[in-house]
C-alpha cells in the first residue's frame, strides 16, 4: 500500500509540475490549481498591502462543513485551531496593516445541495473578497453529478468575487490510494472544476497524501476518523496562505 501511495503522490506532483511548464513555455500563466499561486488573488494581495488610512476592510468567507465550522472530535468545537482562523492569524501577521475579518458559514454535517441553497442568504450577503469553499467529504453521500451540480451553482452565483476551492480532508475509513474511492473521485472533481473555471484550488488531500509518502501517521493528523486536528488543519491553512502574496516592505 506504501508504494502506490509514493506512487499516486509522484504522478500528481508530476502531472501539477508538467502542466505548469507547458503553460510557461507557451507564455501562458499556469491555470489555477496546476501548482503555480501566482496571480489569481493578487488584486486582493495589493488591497491588503494598503494602510490606513486609505485601506478598507476585506471580508473572506468560508463555506462548508463540520471541518472549517471547527469540529475536531465531536461534539467538541475548536474554532481557534481550524484553519479559518488560522488563516486569518497568517494574515494578519503577513499584512499587519490590514482589516481582515474570517466569516465562517460553515454547518457541521451540511453536504454541498443545502450549502448552495442558502449561499445567497448567508455568504453573498458579507461583501466577500473572497470564499472558500468546503464540501466534498460530505458530498459522497451526493454523489459526483449532484454535487457537481451544486459547486457549479455555487461558483456561478458568485458572480466575479475570488473563490477558492478545497479538495476534501481525508477520512480515515476511505482507502487514499484508491482512485476508485468516492473521496479521491471528488478530489478529481473539484480539480476540475478549479481548472475549467479558472478558479484558485487548495488541495488538501494532496497535502496530506504528501505527509503520509514523507512518513507521518494519518491518525498523527486526524482528531477522529473523518475529522483533522490542529496538525492536520495546519496544513490547509498552509496551503491557503499560498495564493496570498507576501507584504511589501
């Protein structure tokens, strides 16, 4: 099992590294989600580089399910170590002239259909800057064409604001070297949906596939079975700090 996981872990990285060179060698700027954070948040990156008093507030939201709302081994919640907060820390510690507020719209147990619903009502109504969004561990009870359906919606109705799109945390009872597996099936699918739509992509199963090839324990990462702890959401918020650029000066 070790080595098709080494195995599936090289050809993404190869397949994210090969597409990021045949865009530069076209003189194109690599699509979004192929490896390459470069562009697509800059406009953002620049507002959070202004000070006061010519500065204005940035609002990110992030939608989803019980693992950006904060659930670690439930019922317990632990906001201040999910990765929506610890985002809005690695902003403000990377723009300390910025205002910044992390809103988090995320429901434990949701899956994507119900999250769409009340997109509009609870999300679009903060002004974003920018959204993230956070379903796929529960959209396998979907299924692929529902929640295709409902991330399509949802990136349609956000009409220009920047998005970012996570690929699922794992689940400990899911088999990650399986491509077969419904987890890694929505992780395919959302891959797609970042690069058909050029929009940003933050693969955090990728993330952790990477920490299980270099050694670590999925059970080191994980608060319960389908749940990440304070390791594991560090590597989400790593991974989403990425397409920020850095403060000048």
């Amino acid at each position: 099992m070790t080595s098709r996981r080494n195995l599936l872990t090289a050809a993404a990285a190869a397949a994210a590294l090969t597409l990021g060179k045949s865009a530069r060698a076209r003189g194109e700027a690599p699509a979004p989600g192929a490896g390459d954070p470069t562009s697509d948040l800059a406009d953002l990156t620049n507002l959070l580089r202004v000070a006061w008093p010519k500065n204005r507030t940035i609002n990110i939201v992030c939608h989803g399910h019980s693992v950006p709302a904060g659930y670690f081994k439930t019922p317990a919640v632990d906001t201040l170590n999910a990765y929506p907060h610890l985002l809005h820390v690695g902003l403000t510690e990377r723009f300390p002239h910025a205002v910044i507020n992390v809103i988090v719209t995320a429901i434990g147990g949701e899956a994507s259909e119900a999250g769409e619903k009340r997109f509009a009502r609870d999300v679009l109504c903060h002004q974003p800057d920018v959204i993230t969004i956070d379903y796929a561990l529960n959209d396998r009870r979907l299924g692929l064409e529902r929640a295709k359906a409902a991330w399509l919606s949802m990136i349609r109705q956000a009409k220009g604001v920047k998005l970012i799109l996570l690929t699922p945390t794992p689940d400990q009872s899911a088999k990650l070297d399986d491509p077969a597996d419904p987890l890694n099936q929505h992780a395919g699918q959302i891959r797609a949906l970042a690069a058909r739509n050029g929009i940003a992509l933050v693969d955090s199963l990728a993330a952790f596939k990477a920490r299980l090839a270099a050694g670590d324990r999925l059970g080191d990462l994980m608060s319960q079975v389908n749940h990440p702890n304070r390791k594991g959401h560090d590597l989400v918020a790593a991974e989403l700090l990425k397409w920020f650029g850095k403060a000048e000066g």
